[in-house]
C-alpha cells in the first residue's frame, strides 16, 4: 500500500547531499500528495514529491509562489522539489476582506500569464462549455465510485448534475485560464509580512477561470463584494456570472468526494449534510455557512 512517507529515506539523503547536515522530516497536516517540513537546526525546508516542477518554477518567477531552491527526481522517477519554508498561515474570511485587491489581482495574473499556460497539459479546445463538460465528466466518475454507500441521497445528485449539464451546454464563448482548480484558503500562505503565497499547484489545469473565482467569492466574501472583486479580476459580464454559479455547484459536490490518488477517506454516514453547500450552489443561494 503506498504511504504518505514512502519516499522519505531517499528524501533525507538528498537534503543532505544537497544541503548538507542531518534532516529531520516531520509530515504536515492533511491527506493529500506526499510532502514534507525538513529541518536542520536552524534551517527549514518545504519538499513536495510528485509536483509537476515547471509550473512551480512559472508561478515562483510571478512571484505568486514561493522560489524552488533544487528541484530533482526519486530513483523511481517521482520528482522532488525543493522550497525555502514560508513562514505564515492560512487567511481567514478578514484577511481576504481586507486584502480584496490583493486577492484578486493574483488571480488575475495567474489566469492570464502565458508562461504558466505553456507548462499546462495541453486540451484540444478553448470552449468554456467543453472545459465544464469535462469536468462534469470528472466529477460524475467520481460520484458513481460512492454513489451506491448513500442512495438516500442519489436521486437528488443524480438530479443535480444533469441540471448542470443543461446548464453547462449553454456555455457561451472561450478563453481558458491557468486555473489553480483548488484554491481553498488551506492553499494560501499570509506572511507576517502581509504577502501572499499561493501553493499546492498540482490541480492546475487550463480551465474556465470561472471555477477559481466562484470558489474564492463563495466560500470568503460577502455577495456585497462580489461586484468589486470581479472589476478587478477582469470577469463583470453576465455570461461570466452564469458560469460562475455553475461551475461553483460543481465545484462544492467535487469536494464531497475522495480525490483521485490521495488519501482521502470517505465517510457514508456523514455525507448528506456534507452537500448543503453544493445545493445552496446550485439554486443560487447565499453560502448557507457563512
């Protein structure tokens, strides 16, 4: 079975060779990808396995991530990349209030930057209605995976993402993003500073850019800031809008499921509460947690 520190004997000989001294790895919070807190008395690292590098690389040189410091492959091929430890935390609903231009020129910049579109897997369309077809593609897999542990709940999922679909075959217009496609306030790094960081890039993809913003406007702004962020970020149309709220839905039934090649569990018997987000989302109503 494959662990959450399966690599970390061949990522402490690396510290060491190429960093010199004696490493200590410690596993940080959460059941994503393989990565780790490396410490040598004075110094800190953050090491990430697994990560595609040259995306990394592109979002260090917007200065949007923090700068890789060494970056190479295990002996099974699985890439190590190497970063300077970020001293900081996870904003809260204040701090992305407070730093509202902040927020969303980064996303901004990210969405439109070239170099980090280039360093994207490539798809063989720019349709904001062939991205979102995709990803109800994705997420009804996923779905089917659970879906007979909680039938109490099946025929009003089943029934929401067919009404995405129609929705999303709607979709008007193109212009694809590099979307980070996780961009939960757990992928944010605040200094003490006050600089942000955006990090974990591994969902990245070339997508409508509607699936970052709605999540960012959904789960930590109020809908009265709505209309600033989306000037700023460069998304005022009503088009835009529609999207938003589609791909928002689908977004909130996605993180109800376990990820692919993670170690996320799933849990039968605490999962229809788990989707009030996700029907919230889906009728256009205000963040029922909020």
């Amino acid at each position: 079975m494959r662990k959450r520190d399966q690599h970390g004997k061949e990522v402490g000989e690396f510290l060491r060779r190429e960093f010199g001294g004696k490493w200590t790895l410690t596993l940080p919070p959460g059941t994503g990808h393989e990565t780790y807190f490396a410490h040598e008395g004075s110094r800190n690292l953050f090491v990430k396995l697994g990560t595609p590098i040259e995306r990394v690389e592109a979002m260090a040189r917007l200065g949007l991530t923090p700068g890789v410091l060494k970056a190479d492959c295990t002996e099974d091929g699985t890439t190590i990349l190497v970063q300077a430890y970020v001293e900081g935390r996870n904003p809260g609903r204040s701090d992305y209030r407070q730093r509202l231009e902040q927020v969303a020129r980064m996303i901004r910049k990210m969405h439109n930057s070239e170099d980090l579109k280039a360093t994207l897997p490539g798809v063989p369309f720019d349709e904001y209605a062939q991205a979102g077809l995709g990803a109800l593609a994705t997420v009804r897999a996923r779905w089917e995976g659970v879906r007979e542990q909680v039938t109490g709940v099946a025929y009003s999922v089943d029934q929401g993402l067919r009404e995405l679909e129609q929705r999303i075959k709607r979709f008007r217009g193109s212009g694809l993003a590099a979307s980070h496609g996780d961009i939960c306030n757990a992928n944010w790094l605040l200094t003490p500073e006050g600089r942000l960081y955006l990090v974990d890039l591994d969902a990245m993809a070339l997508d409508d850019p509607a699936l970052d913003v709605g999540a960012t406007l959904w789960w930590y702004y109020p809908e009265e800031m709505w209309g600033q962020f989306l000037d700023l970020a460069g998304y005022r149309d009503d088009e835009f809008r529609e999207r938003l709220w589609t791909r928002l839905a689908l977004h909130c039934l996605s993180i109800t499921l376990p990820r692919p090649d993670s170690f996320d569990t799933f849990d039968p018997a605490h999962y229809a509460p788990a989707l009030v987000d996700f029907q919230a989302a889906l009728g256009r109503q205000s963040n029922p947690q909020r």
